[in-house]
C-alpha cells in the first residue's frame, strides 16, 4: 500500500492523494493516515503547497463521503444492511460497526457527521445514515468538509514537520487518534457547562 501510495502521488501529484483519500472514505483498509503523512512530507519539499494539499484531500474526503451519502439516499437500510453482512468484510466494514454508527446518528444527527470524522471507521461510515434520512445536502457537505478538513490538516502537518521520518509517524496514529478524541471530550464538556450555566442564568433572570 505504501508503494503504491508513493507512486501514484510521484505520478499524478496532488491530484493522486485526493484520489487515495476519496478512495479511502469508501474501501476502509486504506490508512488516511499514510497517505496524509505522505502528502505533508511533499508539501515539506515544496512539491505541493500547504493549502493547496489540504484543499485537494477534503475535496477528495467530500467525494468519498458523497458516493457513501447517495447510497444511503437511494437504498433502503434493509438493503444496505445485507450488502454489509455479505460484502462488508471485503473492504473492512462489520456489521457491528454499521449498526453502532446507525445507532450513534440517531442521537447525535448532524453532530455525528461533523466530529465523526475525526473517528476512524465512524468517518466513513456516518455518510450512510445521513443519506437514508435525506439530511439536508448543503449541510453535510458543510460538516463533512470542515470536519475532513481539520483531521486531513492535523495528518499533513505532521508530516510536514516528520519530513523524511514521516512514515514511521504512521505506527503512532492510534495514539493521536487517542488524543483527538481527548480533545473532542474536552470541547464537548466545555460546551455543555457553558450551555448549562447559561441556561441557569436565563431561568435565574426569568424567575426575578
């Protein structure tokens, strides 16, 4: 996979990490990752420039999470849900993996298709449900590009700083991954002791 990541950016340059990446939101075995620490060590040699690289990536995730979003539109989950329990494993879906996401969307909505994409398998997946439940397109592409953008940005920037070290990062992205999610935590128990202490203010003001 490596070699053939290396030869096919040698090649087509830019255009071939957003071919890897949009390949990679639909055929789950393919690291983003490596491919990402890949592209940041192109950009560290002055190949591809920085925002050209993550522009070309999202719009690669955006592509990927598009075809996963038609599915859901078109097909029913009955349907989609024997398609994974025959074929899933060929590209490293389960079908626990399939209903835990369709479990999480039904909570989290519009949410999960934004800070899904920080979440390995999660990232590809949630493009499903959001089809099958016609979410609104605009807003998808909305949350699915500034979410692919920040987790293509976080990748490519270490590989930019890595430069000839970059692949070795690759066997740590369980590790950042970790730390995204700490990051993630932390916003969300910020955002809700705000929303909590405003909503007391208000009850507070509305009471005297």
């Amino acid at each position: 996979m490596l070699e053939f990541a290396v030869n096919l950016i040698d090649q087509i340059g830019l255009l071939g990490a957003g071919l890897l990446i949009a390949i990679e939101v639909v055929v789950l075995p393919i690291p983003s990752e490596l491919i990402l620490l890949l592209t940041g060590f192109n950009v560290s040699l002055a190949r591809f420039s920085f925002a050209g690289a993550i522009a070309i990536t999202t719009l690669g995730s955006i592509a990927g999470a598009s075809l996963l979003y038609s599915l859901g539109y078109f097909f029913s989950e009955e349907r989609l849900e024997h398609i994974v329990r025959k074929y899933g494993k060929y590209v490293g879906i389960s079908h626990k993996d399939f209903t835990k996401t369709m479990t999480w969307f039904e909570r989290h909505g519009t949410q999960l298709v934004f800070f899904g994409r920080l979440v390995p398998v999660i990232r590809s997946l949630v493009s499903i449900p959001a089809g099958l439940t016609s979410m609104n397109l605009g807003k998808f592409l909305f949350f699915t590009a500034l979410g692919s953008g920040i987790w293509n940005s976080i990748w490519i920037t270490s590989g930019y700083y890595l430069g000839d070290n970059w692949a070795m990062a690759e066997q740590y992205a369980q590790v950042l991954d970790y730390v995204v999610y700490s990051a993630i935590a932390v916003i969300g128990v910020f955002l809700l002791v705000k929303f909590t202490k405003g909503y007391l203010n208000y009850r507070n003001r509305k009471s005297s």
